[in-house]
C-alpha cells in the first residue's frame, strides 16, 4: 500500500518559515534600498507589511533596522508611517541605532508634504533617548511656526514629551512662552487644546520651583483666559471640550451673575452626543454652585435627565461610567431622584457590573412613597437564576429595611425568602436577618419561629452559619432546641473551618449556658475544651477568656457576655462622609469608577502619603499622616473589643500561640458573689457530694476541664543581633525563596493603633528591640510592614510580614526563618515586642 499524500500547507504571511527568513528579508531591502525603477514601492509595502507583521508578534527584526531607514527615501506616506512605526519601536530600547534616525527624520521635518512633517516631528519626538534632546530643539522651534496646523498641533505636544526628557532643554528654548502665544493667537482649535494641555503640565511641574511658572499657572485660571476658551468652544473637538471645561470648572467667578452667564453659555452642553463633555459640564455647574444651597438643588434638577438619557443609550461600559457618576449624585441628594427610581430598574440582558450598581441606586433613592415598589422589584430578582444577581437582591432588601422605611412587609418577606429552600438565598437572608433583629428587636418572635425550622445541616456559608449560631445564642429561651443544635454544632468543631463560625459558637454556648445550664452544661465543656487548643489565635484566647470569666464569677460573666441589648439606630458606613467629598471633587474621572480618590489608585509619585500596595517592591511609607481623619479613625477601636484586647496583652506574657498550658489569675472564692454559688449548686445537682467546694474547682469539675496547671515562666533565650541589616532588594528575593515557617494572628493594644498616627512610631519602636523595618505601607484601617532580624550568632535570620488592622486591633504574621526550629521562639519575641507598642 503506498504511504499517504503528505499534505503542505504554505506558510502564513505572519510567520517566517525559517531561520533564514529576517535574512532574506534584509537582502531584499537591500537591493531595493535606493532604486527607482516601477514598481519598487510596492514591493518596499510587501517587504514592510512582513517586518512589521513579525515586530508585532514578537520576534526581533533589529538586524533590519539600517535597511528599513534607507528605504524610508521615498514620497510613498504609506512607507513613511510604517518605517516611523518601526523605528519608534527598537529606538528606544537601543540608542545606537536611534542615532541612525535622526538625520533621515531631520530631512523628513523639511519635507513638501505637511503630513510627512507632521509624523517625522511625532517620530523625532517619540525616540524617548535624552541623549538626543539637542536634535528636537530645531525642529520643534521649526514646527510651531509652521504654516500648517497639523504640523503645529505636533509640535504643540512634542515639546511636553521634549519637557519630560529633559526639562531644562525645554526650558532654555523659550517653548512655554512659545506655546502660550500660540495657544492664545492660532486659528485652529484643536492646536489652541493641545498647546493648552502641554501648558497646564509644565506649568504644574514646574510650579513646586518656580514663582514665574505659578504666577503663568494662575494666568490660565483667570478670566481674560477663559473666557477667551469659552466664546471658542464649539470650535473644540470633543476631547479638546473635555480639557476646556476641566479648565473652567477650577476657575471662580466673581459672583453669582457672572456664574449664570457662565451656566447659560454652557447649556447646549448638557445635550451633547458625548458622554464626556455632558460629565465634565455637569462638573462645572456643580462645582461653581456649591455655595448657592438654592442654586445647587436646581442644577441637580437640571442634570437629572441629561443623563438619566445617557444611561438608557450607549454601551453597557458607557452606562456604567453614566451611572457611577449618577450613584455619586443619587448619594448626595437621594430625595430629588426618588421619583425616577424606575430608571434604576434591571433589564435582561445588562451585564452584572450595571445591574449591581442600580441595586445600589433603588437602596439609595427609596423612601415611603416608594419602599413598596421597589421591595416587589427586587423580590422579583431575587428568584432570578443568576446567583449573584439573587445574593445582591436580598441584600439591596435588608438595606431598605434597614432604613426603616416599611418594615412590617419587609420582613415578611424576608421571611418567605427562607422557606425557597434554596441555599444562596437562605444563606444571605440569614445574614440579614440577623441584622434586622440587632435594630428590631420586636420582630424576634416572628423570625425566630421560621429560623428555628432551619437545620444547621443546609447551612454550609460561614458567614449564614455565623448568624444562625448567634440567633441560636441570643434568642436560647425562645428556640426550644437551641441548646442541642448547639451541641450537635459543637461535636463538629473539629470539621469547621471558618475561625468565625467557631468565634461565634463559643459566644453562642456560653449566652445559652447562662439561660439554660443543665441543657447546656456538656456543650459548654466540650467547646471551651475545644476552644483553648485551638490553633487560631482568636478562638484561643477567647476560649480562655470565657474560662476565665466563668470561673471568676458567673454573675460577672453574664453581665459581660449577655448585658442587656439595645438596639442598634445606625449602622456603620462603609464610607466616610469626608471621602465621598474626596471623589466628588474629582468629580469626571476614574475616581467615581472606582470608588475611591485617585491617590488610592495612580502611579506612587502621585499618591498620598502612607499609601498602601501589596507588592514589597512598591511599599512606599510618607513622613506625615494624610490627615486628621484618618487619626481619628485609627483611634476608634471597637469598645467591644477592649477586654479582649486587655486579656490578651496579659496573656501574651504567658503562653504560646498554639494553646500552650495558661496560668490562671488569683482570686479568693470567698469573695464569690451568692448568686453565682446559688447558680452553681443549680447546674451541680447530679453530683454526688453534698459539699460544695471553691467555685474556681466547681467550674473545672463541671466543664470537665481539670485545673489547667501553672506552667513555670521561662524566659525565652533567643538572643538577637542589635546591628543586623539587609538591603531591600535582598530582603525581597529571600522572602520570595523561603518558606513560610508560622502564620498566626494575634492582636495589638488600642494604645498602640492610636501611636500609629505617626507612621515612623511603629519602626523606631521595634528596632529598640533589635527587629528593623525593611519596608512599611498602608492607610486605614490596613497597614502591612515588613520587619527583618537576625539571631546574636548570625546563624538564622528572620523575615516578618506583619498586617494591621487599625479597626479591629488585629494582627496577621507571617514568619520566615532559616533555622524553622526557632520560630516559635522568635515569634514569641516579636510578639513580646509588639504588644508594648503604645503602652509606654
């Protein structure tokens, strides 16, 4: 039988097919380098199409780079802009061969052919090498007395990129003033926008230096000049429109009738095709109408329709920047929006991103009037098939209530919510829930008779299972099963991941134990036996502290673990008052996107101080907090969480991180409170002695504990290097080598988050102690540093990432060490050293 045919198949023109291939290319560039004959340029547009088709996937056609520049002697534009294209590629990383160009792009800046000019002026002025800055003073004097505007709108933007490589080249030329007489005296719009966008940043730069460049800096803001944009403003492209009024929205008026001369100028505005121009006019009205109240309310009533028409037409990427900047505004003023809240309503085929964002909006603009609507609409999403879409209903729901704005029929449905059986739903439904019975405490006899029917079994969400259990807990007296759920939860601990779930189930056995002690007598023993060899820090130490308090005096205990609730008027906001001021300021840009000011989120020289980055590399620390408010912040720890901070300081100094053996405090049992013995001789009934011994022994007894025995302090003999160093960039290859030795969560005293108001006080304090600082970074309520340390006899060194949370007082570490054996040593150390951070 003879073989099979094999099959051929002709290269791709994208791909060479073979090692000679960028060779043949450059003979034939060669041969046609210089020719004049019929034909020859297009063949230059074949052979060109092939290096820039293999430069733009990837591979390297360098070696053709002398070539492609003698080939580039032709009138053809269309060889032209490809040769540009290529040269401004490998010019940049390889200065050798920019200096190649510069004579051909020289003689092209001289060329008939305004368009030639135009791109060899763009070219000469994107090589990017500032060893060649001298060559761009010529042509660009040349370009902006060119008598074409093409050629000086290049210009107008190549003397920015010439101020970038080299700010005095651009400065001893004289182009600033060069550019503001154009930009004041040309014809031509789009060269008037772009000497103007080239002007502001200079300008700017330079302002921090020099008086001369801040007193031309206030002259674009004054009213000869912007005025003079204005009357210009048709004339404007769209972009250059956008660039003008960011330019007036900074400028104040001299009072109220020149601001409405300004509005009534800028009204056809707000019926623009763009989406742009319509948010940087709207920006403007805003912003020059802040101090009229009156005014302000009016512009909102303005604006509303232009872009609620906006948000109905483009793209779902347009509507969504449309609708960010709305949210902002429904945020501000939600009353005047109340009556559009149709607008906000999902349609079917909106990506998830808008639809998310309009569930917020319907949170933001309901009120009586329009709870009752809004409420039916979202319950209709709430059955829709997309999960997330579902989990964002419920919670758009409990946010309304939440409000109090119609609460009888809200929880009703929330309540029919649970009876869907479908797990997502039941999950977030729980978790509000919870909330609405932490404000309502009225409505527990209703919930908790659906709740009850609930088995733990088809929660599986930490976060549902954690509101389930602390239902279970709060409520014990009203759910005749609670303490047995609880007990069955509590068989389980080892299975359950969530440090959460077990934080809240300690809680929850203690609150029943303290309502119905017989039933609840064997689940407490087994979670607080549980609890104390727990490997999370938390749950260790709160495991203890409960211990503690019971064997104190049960009285105590419940008047700290179960005092009498009140109910709770406000939530806390997600986002201060002072930084959603921050981003209407920036009001037009990425900051509404994001949610966030843009120093957040822009390149590090632009950022505030203290900002924060998860990459080592990019860990930058300032010399002053950004402001008052955010000290403010740092200070406001969670009362609820100051005795378990006090507790753990203390037991900081006496056990390891991993449920080592505690020492208990002292006390006398005498000083028991009758109530507490009372309560004792209750739950002690089924014991045989009709003696009664100290309530500390009554306690272990009954949980079934034992006296947890006193282990002798020993003092840790880890000795540290006091002049031990490392540079970062060391520092960060051996963090990325080694392994992670311990990873543990612990916390920090209140005193210490309020010391961490200045950034350096964290640093110095821990170098007292022989740990250094390598790189630190953050804003609240997240702070991250990474410390370095190293054993007295050089044998080990010791590499920490070190996370705070200024909100909660909680600290993450994680520890890398070249001797793995001492790290818990060093972690008790560090530890040791951290927990004095504020109490000096």
């Amino acid at each position: 039988m003879a073989p099979p045919a094999q099959s051929h198949r002709s290269p791709s023109p994208s791909q060479p097919s073979g090692k000679g291939e960028v060779s043949d290319l450059k003979t034939q560039l060669r041969q046609l380098a210089g020719s004049r004959a019929p034909g020859t340029d297009d063949t230059k547009r074949d052979l060109f199409k092939k290096v820039i088709s293999y430069m733009t996937i990837g591979i390297d056609v360098s070696s053709v780079f002398s070539e492609m520049v003698m080939c580039s002697a032709t009138s053809d534009i269309v060889l032209k802009k490809m040769c540009y294209l290529y040269v401004g590629n490998y010019a940049k990383h390889n200065p050798d061969l920019a200096l190649l160009t510069i004579n051909f792009l020289q003689r092209d800046c001289k060329d008939e052919d305004p368009m030639i000019r135009g791109l060899a002026l763009r070219s000469l002025c994107s090589l990017g090498v500032a060893n060649l800055v001298e060559y761009l003073v010529g042509p660009l004097g040349n370009g902006l007395k060119d008598g074409n505007s093409y050629v000086r709108m290049v210009a107008a933007v190549g003397v920015l990129k010439l101020y970038h490589l080299s700010a005095s080249t651009c400065l001893d030329a004289d182009f600033p003033p060069l550019l503001k007489q154009l930009m004041l005296k040309d014809k031509d719009a789009q060269v008037v926008a772009n000497c103007l966008t080239s002007l502001q940043e200079i300008w700017s730069l330079e302002a921090s230096t020099s008086e001369e460049a801040a007193r031309e800096r206030e002259t674009l803001l004054s009213k000869p000049v912007v005025y003079y944009f204005l009357n210009r403003m048709k004339e404007f492209s769209e972009w250059a429109q956008c660039i003008v009024l960011e330019l007036v929205s900074k400028y104040v008026p001299m009072d109220t009738e020149e601001i409405f001369d300004i509005m009534n100028l800028l009204e056809d505005r707000l019926h623009h095709a763009n989406g742009a121009v319509v948010l940087a006019t709207i920006k403007v009205f805003l912003h020059m109408t802040l101090s009229m109240t009156d005014v302000h309310q009016q512009v909102y009533e303005r604006i509303k329709a232009p872009l609620l028409t906006l948000v109905s037409s483009g793209s779902p990427e347009q509507s969504y920047a449309v609708l960010s900047h709305l949210h902002l505004l429904v945020m501000r003023a939600p009353y005047i929006f109340s009556s559009d809240y149709k607008h906000f309503y999902c349609q079917y085929n909106e990506p998830f991103y808008v639809k998310k964002l309009k569930l917020e909006m319907l949170t933001a603009v309901a009120n009586e009037s329009n709870t009752y609507e809004i409420v039916t609409e979202l319950c209709e999403y709430v059955a829709n098939v997309d999960i997330p879409m579902a989990r964002e209903s419920i919670r758009a729901v409990g946010k309304i209530a939440l409000q109090q704005y119609d609460v009888n029929a809200i929880v009703d449905r929330l309540l029919q919510f649970l009876e869907m059986e479908k797990e997502h739903v039941t999950a977030e439904t729980l978790v509000l829930v919870k909330d609405l019975l932490r404000k309502y405490p009225q409505w527990s006899h209703d919930c908790i008779a659906v709740v009850g029917n609930i088995s733990s079994k088809n929660v599986q969400e930490p976060k549902a299972k954690a509101a389930l259990i602390w239902m279970l807990g709060e409520y014990a007296q009203d759910m005749q099963d609670s303490p047995y759920i609880l007990e069955g939860l509590v068989e389980n601990w080892d299975e359950e991941d969530s440090a959460e779930v077990r934080l809240h189930l300690l809680t929850a056995v203690v609150k029943c134990f303290l309502r119905r002690a017989p039933e609840t007598q064997k689940a407490l023993g087994d979670a607080l036996a549980a609890g104390v060899t727990d490997f999370h820090q938390d749950v260790h130490d709160r495991a203890f502290l409960y211990y503690r308090l019971l064997k104190y005096d049960v009285s105590v205990a419940e008047r700290i673990v179960n005092p009498p609730k009140q109910a709770v008027s406000v939530f806390a906001d997600t986002q201060s008052s002072e930084m959603k001021d921050r981003i209407f300021d920036e009001f037009n840009s990425l900051s509404v996107v994001y949610q966030k000011p843009s120093y957040m989120f822009t390149d590090k020289e632009h950022r505030g101080p203290f900002a924060f980055s998860e990459e080592l590399g990019n860990l930058s620390i300032g010399t002053e907090p950004s402001d008052a408010a955010v000290a403010a912040q740092r200070v406001e720890a969670n009362d609820k969480d100051l005795l378990l901070g006090t507790s753990e300081k203390e037991e900081g100094h006496g056990y390891g991180s991993n449920g080592s053996a505690y020492s208990a405090p002292s006390y006398n049992a005498s000083t028991t409170a009758g109530a507490s013995q009372a309560h004792f001789d209750l739950v002690s009934i089924d014991q045989p002695s009709t003696v009664h011994p100290p309530v500390s022994f009554a306690i272990d007894d009954l949980l079934g504990l034992g006296m947890p025995s006193a282990p002798s302090s020993v003092p840790s003999t880890l000795q540290l290097n006091a002049k031990a160093s490392i540079d970062a960039n060391a520092f960060q290859q051996k963090w990325r080598q080694q392994p992670i030795s311990l990873s543990q969560e612990t916390s920090i005293d209140p005193r210490g988050v309020a010391g961490m108001m200045n950034p350096q006080a964290l640093p110095q304090h821990m170098q007292g102690h022989s740990i250094n600082c390598i790189a630190s970074g953050g804003q609240a309520p997240k702070f991250k540093f990474f410390f370095f340390a190293q054993k007295e006899d050089g044998s080990s060194a010791y590499l920490v990432e070190c996370i705070i949370n200024s909100s909660s007082c909680k600290v993450q570490l994680k520890i890398k060490a070249d001797e793995q054996a001492t790290s818990q040593a060093f972690s008790e150390l560090f530890q040791s050293a951290l927990s004095k951070f504020g109490s000096a």
